[in-house]
C-alpha cells in the first residue's frame, strides 16, 4: 500500500512516530514491518483465544456452536 500512497500523496500518520511516515527513514519502514508482524500476531492470539472459549463452552455446557455435530 505504501507505493500506492506515495503516488497520491497521501500522509500515514502513526501514533508511534508522532508523525506522518517518511518512506525514504529506513527506521520508518521498519517500524510499520514491526507493527504488521504485531498486528498479525495479535490476530492469532484472538483466533486461539475464540476457539478455546468455543471448545468449553461445548465441552462443559453441552452448547451446540453449529456446523458438524462433534
């Protein structure tokens, strides 16, 4: 996406940088790699955390979540 916003001109401010990202600071382009990395383990954690809260309630309250019956 960042050549796409280069390209129009459009500023990517970020919380972290107090600032808009400059793509030509190597540390700018690493930081928004870092912050991908992060977001998408936080989606794994939440993957994990749903299933496990989904696995229980079957389990222990004999909760029917749809799809095939276990």
């Amino acid at each position: 996406m960042a050549p796409l916003f280069e390209h129009y001109g459009v500023g990517v401010w970020i919380p972290e940088l107090g600032g808009c990202v400059d793509p030509t600071v190597a540390g700018h382009e690493e930081l928004m790699v870092l912050l991908g990395i992060l977001a998408k383990c936080e989606v794994t954690r939440a993957r994990i955390r749903v299933r496990s809260a989904m696995t229980v309630q079957t389990r222990d309250q004999g909760r029917y979540l749809g799809g095939r019956p276990p």
